[in-house]
C-alpha cells in the first residue's frame, strides 16, 4: 500500500485512539515536532482519554507521557500515541510517549511542558499544586479538589510558580453560553434579578459494597493516594454508566453538586460577573444516598444563594429543578436561566433560549463588555501556554465557583439550613465547630499536600 502524505492524512482525519476517531484541527502550524508542546496525561481514565484525544489533534502538541495507576491502560495508551505521533510527523525522529506508574516521575521528566490532569477529584489538587512547584502549565479537570482549603493553596502555587492554569469547564469557549452571559453583562434585557443553575444529581446510582480482589496491574494504594485505606471494589474505583464511580463516594468527592455542577455555577458566575468573588449567604436542605449505598454524597439539593449585588441565585439538582425550569422552557438536566427585568435568557449543551426570541439577535457594539472569546478550550489553552496569556478559565475563577458547591455541602453536612461567607476574607460568619472541620479535609500519609 502506497504509503499516506501527512497531509493526506490530516484531510482525512484518519488518527484513531482507541476507537474514537480523531480530526485533527491544524494544518502545519508546526514543522516539526521540536516545536510542539510536550504534553503529559495524568489520569487517562474516559475522561483523561476523552482530553488525550482533543488535544492530540493539534500539530502544536506532541503527547509525551501518560499515567495511570492501571497498568494496562497506560501502557497500550502510550503505544497508540507512538503510532499516532509516527503518522502526524511523518515518522521524524519524534520521541516515543512514556508511560508513568507515579505521577512525581512524570511531574520530574523535564522535558514536560504542559500536563493535563483527570484522576479522581481527591488526587486533582495535589497534583496540581506539585505540578505548578515543577513550572508545568495546567489543565485540570473540574472539580477543583476536595474543599475550599485544597483550592487556595493551589491558587497559591500557581500564582507563586507563574504556570498557565486553565480550568475544565469548558462552557465558557461555547458561542451560545458567551452570547448569554455578554447579553446580561450588558444589561440588554435589563439589570440581572435571578438566576436559575441546575444539574444532575445522580439520585438513582446505586452501588453494593461488596469487596473484591485488587486486579492485577493495579496499584490500589496509588489510586486511593491521600483517601483512607478502604477495601478494593469495582464500583469503588471504576464504576460503570449507571454508578461513576468515585464521583458519588464522599471519600473521593463531593459528589456532582460539584463535579457537575461546576458548570451551570461557572456560567451564573460569568453573566454576573462574579468571577472574584461568591455568593455571601445560602440556606436550603438536600438529601443523601440511601444508608445501604456504597454511594454517600449528597444525590439531590435546592439551595437559594445570595451575591452582594442582591442578584440571588437557586441551585438546583435536576430532579429539583425539573417542575420549576419546565414552567418557562423545554427541561434538560442542567443548565443556566438569567432573569432581567426585561426578559431571560436561558442555556444548556443543547442550545440557547430566551423570552423573545429577538433577544438572540441582538447585536453589541465596541462600547460594550465583550468577554472572552475562545474557539476552542482545548485550542485556547495551547495558546495560552505559548503566548504566556491568561486562560479563559484561570485558577481565581475556578475556585470561586467551586466555593458555591463547597458551601452548600458543608452547610448540608453541619447540619444547618443558612449559613453566611465572606469573600474577601473567604471564610465562614461565625462558623460552628463541624462547618470549620468540613472546610478542611485529613489526608493520608505519605500523600498529604506539601508545598516546599
């Protein structure tokens, strides 16, 4: 067979990576792979596999180094990114991809630019702080970590290091989320009153604890890292379409109040132009997996926030939501409504909404706020990285929206029904003794976070 030209190759967009096929976005915006990004994986899970795979499109990025703690998966990974970096560069004399078991390995490999980090949530921070102490720029997956605690000292390190940071909620590099969020920012329905932000909750998971033996190549003690020692299962670690995992067990998470709800809260943040700051007072109730679940973060919530500006805010999980969002639009599990005095506008994945259809074609002028526009979240971070530029989701943005679902968890677990933040200072009003200790999370040793 004739062998294919890259450019042939790139037209027909024929990388596969584990089965997934791959278009890739550049055409020759690199001559050589001496001038690409090196990139590092750590976590290459589905969803660190769903990155991989966005990012390797780019001629600009050159996948260096994978790592996981499934034996396995890392090294039939990092075969395939050999066989796909032959192909792109036309086997020049590229680097072959490495697999890594201990992430310090792939944070000491000097020859790393950039890593991209999708392990499970209580790994995301200690990575990343230990990344940025290594000067690598930072794409993390949402959410930030733990507690409030974990995301300031991670604001902390990458301030103090200098590294780019960019944020996985990848909403904001959307055209219709942006045509929203800059239709309030410039009042043109008026001055913002409320905000509806909603997302899935996970209520019907459901797991039985049942141990079973660690599979082989798997190093479990890795995997749990700063978690207490429990017995291995697979619901624990894997999970599967109907149980996620790790995103529903309190040791790891906090559950999708945070690990989806990032988004809609991310979005009611950027239309209220709240990225410096949180809600400041926040009473609802919300209710937990059933005893006999492996499952123990909160399932379902409706919680009523407050801003200082007085534009309040109910953030919702999708069975909540679903009575209240289908009153004035067709429902999807999550989403973002902004309420102006003159009208909404409302948006999800699917599309964009509003109370006059006119709304949507309004045009805005140079004299008004323009917010950041970003064609792509993967793109915009490679450029960032390049041009030493500000991400259009930055370490300060990305915990100031996680502290929304953070609150509203540590109100729910202490056990009260209001509870008030200041955001200057970011701490609680007159905190009780159990708010102050689910502020903070106890990390197993020898994984506990260091930052000298």
């Amino acid at each position: 067979m004739k062998s294919q030209s890259r450019r042939s190759f790139i037209i027909n967009g024929s990388i596969f990576l584990s089965g997934t096929l791959i278009s890739p976005y550049l055409l020759n915006s690199c001559k050589s792979v001496n001038d690409q990004i090196n990139f590092g994986f750590v976590g290459v899970g589905p969803r660190g596999l769903a990155l991989l795979n966005e990012f390797i499109k780019s001629y600009e990025v050159h996948v260096l180094a994978v790592c996981d703690p499934f034996s396995d998966r890392r090294d039939k990974l990092a075969k395939k990114v050999d066989e796909i970096n032959a192909r792109k560069y036309e086997r020049e004399n590229y680097k072959s991809c490495r697999a890594y078991s201990d992430y310090k390995e792939l944070l000491a490999d000097r020859e790393i630019d950039a890593v991209v980090i999708a392990t499970p949530d209580h790994w995301h921070v200690k990575i990343a702080i230990e990344a940025a102490m290594a000067g690598k720029h930072i794409y993390l997956e949402k959410p930030m970590g733990l507690s409030i605690e974990q995301g300031q000292i991670l604001r902390k390190a990458v301030h103090e290091n200098g590294v780019i940071f960019q944020y996985g909620t990848q909403q904001r590099s959307d055209h219709k989320f942006r045509l929203a969020c800059q239709l309030v920012r410039n009042e043109k329905i008026g001055k913002l009153e409320k905000i509806d932000a909603w997302s899935p909750g996970g209520k019907d998971a459901f797991a039985k604890f049942n141990p079973e033996p660690v599979p082989d190549g798997f190093d479990y003690d890795m995997w749990l890292g700063p978690a207490p020692v429990k017995p291995y299962t697979f619901h624990r670690c894997q999970g599967d379409h109907n149980s996620k995992g790790s995103y529903y067990i309190y040791d790891y998470a906090i559950g999708f109040i945070a690990g989806w709800g990032a988004h809609p809260l991310d979005i009611a943040q950027w239309g209220n132009n709240a990225d410096k700051t949180s809600p400041v007072k926040y009473s609802g109730s919300a209710s937990f997996f059933k005893p006999d679940n492996l499952f123990d973060t909160i399932c379902s919530w409706d919680v009523n926030c407050t801003y200082a500006n007085e534009v309040e805010m109910r953030f919702m999980s999708d069975d909540m939501a679903l009575p209240i969002i289908e009153k004035y639009r067709k429902f999807h599990d999550h989403g973002t409504t902004f309420f102006c005095e003159d009208g909404w506008v409302s948006i999800d994945r699917g599309g964009i909404y509003a109370s006059d259809p006119n709304i949507l074609s309004i045009e805005f002028s140079n004299n008004d706020t323009l917010l950041y526009e970003n064609e792509n979240p993967f793109l915009g971070f490679i450029r960032c990285v390049r041009e030493g530029k500000e991400s259009i989701c930055p370490v300060e943005t990305a915990l100031r929206s996680d502290t929304i679902s953070h609150l509203c968890n540590v109100m729910i677990r202490a056990g009260v029904s209001k509870l008030e933040w200041d955001p200057d200072e970011e701490e609680i009003v007159n905190p009780t003794l159990e708010m102050e200790k689910l502020m903070k999370r106890v990390m197993r040793e020898p994984y506990v976070i260091k930052t000298t």
